[in-house]
C-alpha cells in the first residue's frame, strides 16, 4: 500500500525495509505488527520481525509522509487514500482504524488444526492449545486497540506514536508468553520436533534469501533511504540559537545512542525454540521501547525550543529528502511471501474498504 499510494511504484523512501516490508504506512507504525511477533515465535520466520530498528526511530523524526500526503488517508479525501484532497484531522479514526487490520482468529490465530494434526495432542494439551489461541486472539486485539487515532504531523507526535504501539506490543508478548510456555513445556520431544517440522513446512518453497536467520544477520543495519544525520540541512533551514544548538546536540546524541542500543540487542543465537523467540521478541522490544523513549525526550525538549516557523521547517525536511531517496533493490519474491496467515479475500476487503 504504501508503495502505491501517489504513484510512487515501488517504494521509495526510507520507511521502506531493506527486506521489503514497511517500517510506517501512512500514519501507522508497524503494520503488521502482531504478524511478524507470530511468524518468527512460533515458525522461526524472522523475516520481518528483525528489520525493525534505528531506521524507523529516524523516519519518524524526519517526517516519513508530507502533510499532502497523509491527508490521502482521511474519508472525504479527493479519490481516496491516492487523493489530493484535504481531510478532516477530526474524521481520521475510523480511516485509521482500519487500516490496523482484522483480527479475526483465521488472520490472527493459531493455525489449530495444523498443530493439532502434527502433535496429536491427548487432552491436557489440546487444552493447553486452546488457552494458547485464545491469548493470541487477545494479544492481536491488545494490539489492533493501539491503532492510531488521529493523524500524527510531527515528529513529537509520529514518535508517541511509535512508543504507544510498541508498548502494546510488550503488552500482547506478556499475553502469549506464559500459555506459550505451559503449552510447549507439555509436549514431549517428538512432539516438539513435529512442532518444529510444522515451521519447516511453512516456509517450504522459499528462496534461500529468504531462508532463516539472513534477515536477522541484518539487524541493526541501515535501511536503504537512510542518510546521515542531515545537521547541514537542519542549520541552513532553521537557523539555531546558539540554546537551540545545544538541545540540538543533545537530540543528534539520544538518536546516536539509540542507534547503538538496537544494534547491541540483535536477535540471540540460542532462540531455538518458540518460548526462547517469543523471549527474544519480549527483549528486542523492551529495547525498541527504551530508544524510542531516549531519542523522544531530546525531541520535546528541542522542539519546544522552535518557533512556528522553526517547527515548519524541521517538518520540511522529510518530505523533500524522501522525494530523492534511493530506490531500495527488492525482489519480488520478498514482496509476495510477506504474511501469509491472512487470506487474499480478507487484504482484498481490506483494501476496498479504504475508498469512499
């Protein structure tokens, strides 16, 4: 979606993912959120999960979507979600909404009757599966209820955002994790090893570019838009005060030492089993959260130092340096595998419901 929307044909710019996927579709962080958590917990598919990082801290501070362009995302827009109309801010959360997704337990569920054909499971952990499906139902809708509401135009906003959605997501991970545990902890070893057959399964027919383990060898890396911090440009359009200067630095400083904590916290060797991804996944969020919040407290204090006009400018920057940025090379297979748990009638209705 985010590639289409204003003929951009491909995606351009640094919300895209090195591996394909997207880091911010029009106002909302981390599309697929709950997704990427259950493909690499329980199928070992780190495909989307481990692209995540400092990229996306920094396309949230310099404005991923011009203020153009998000007005695309409101109901009475000119010619939808590609429109060049203005919308109301007021309208947004219905249209925000959905594009948050359907959890309904055949996108967002547990595959039951898969796992239930590969273990035969005796009655004590069928019950433990039913526990488990049911917290996963609720961990997707604890995340769905952290959609935006309201279109975010700044960077303070865009990164409250970020740490609203990334706390649900810790908060779903403490849904999962504890039947996730009690489930697997009732299986015996050949039954765990059918488990772990069912994800083998799963990714049967891909590349080997997309096997296991190569998006996490990518963690922490730059994704392909991604500049050097633009101090040039910042100086020559907002013209600091010299008090400016310093909440300046202090701000280049958190996004520095924000880059360096997600590239610390990469995915762990010893996650073999789903329990130990879903602990990965626990602590990479807790990571996540802790950069955000770094580099958001810097913000506030440095923007609260701008003026209106300062404020514009900053906002600025994004959108033009988007317009330049390099096209990332993605192959299409990439593009094509991405979640493959919701069905192609449910993205159709998906898409259909976001025009007029």
């Amino acid at each position: 979606m985010a590639a289409w929307h204003h003929g951009r044909g491909g995606g351009n710019g640094w919300w895209r993912h090195r591996n394909g996927g997207y880091g911010w579709v029009g106002p909302l962080f981390w599309p697929f959120a709950y997704d990427d958590i259950y493909d690499y917990a329980m199928w070992d598919d780190d495909f989307g999960f481990w692209d995540y990082g400092y990229g996306d801290i920094y396309a949230g501070l310099f404005a991923p979507y011009g203020y153009d362009e998000l007005a695309g995302y409101l109901p009475g827009s000119a010619g939808g979600p590609a429109g060049n109309g203005q919308g109301s801010a007021a309208a947004a959360p219905e249209q925000l909404t959905q594009m948050c997704g359907e959890d309904r337990r055949d996108i967002a569920g547990l595959p039951i009757d898969q796992i239930q054909q590969a273990i035969r499971p005796n009655d004590a952990q069928r019950a433990a599966l039913d526990d488990l499906a049911n917290a996963s139902v609720k961990a997707a809708q604890t995340i769905k209820a952290a959609c935006p509401t309201r279109i975010a135009l700044t960077a303070p906003d865009r990164l409250a955002a970020m740490q609203q959605r990334i706390e649900a997501m810790i908060a779903a991970v403490a849904i999962v994790e504890p039947p996730l545990q009690k489930f697997y902890d009732s299986l015996d070893d050949e039954q765990k090893a059918r488990l772990n057959a069912l994800g083998q399964d799963q990714r049967k027919g891909e590349t080997a570019t997309n096997a296991s383990g190569n998006a996490a060898q990518g963690c922490g890396a730059a994704q392909p838009g991604v500049r050097d911090w633009p101090a040039a440009e910042i100086e020559a359009r907002l013209h600091p005060t010299e008090a400016q200067r310093a909440s300046l630095a202090a701000l280049h400083d958190a996004s520095a030492k924000a880059a360096e904590l997600l590239k610390s916290s990469c995915q762990p060797n010893e996650a073999i089993t789903p329990p130990a991804r879903l602990a990965a996944v626990g602590k990479r969020l807790d990571t996540m959260l802790q950069a955000v919040k770094t580099v958001r407290a810097a913000l506030d204090d440095f923007y609260a130092t701008l003026t209106d006009e300062q404020k514009a400018q900053f906002e600025a920057i994004g959108p033009r340096r988007t317009a330049s940025a390099d096209r990332p090379a993605v192959a299409q297979t990439h593009i094509r595998r991405r979640h493959r748990h919701a069905s192609i009638g449910g993205i159709i209705r998906h898409f259909i419901s976001m025009v007029p």
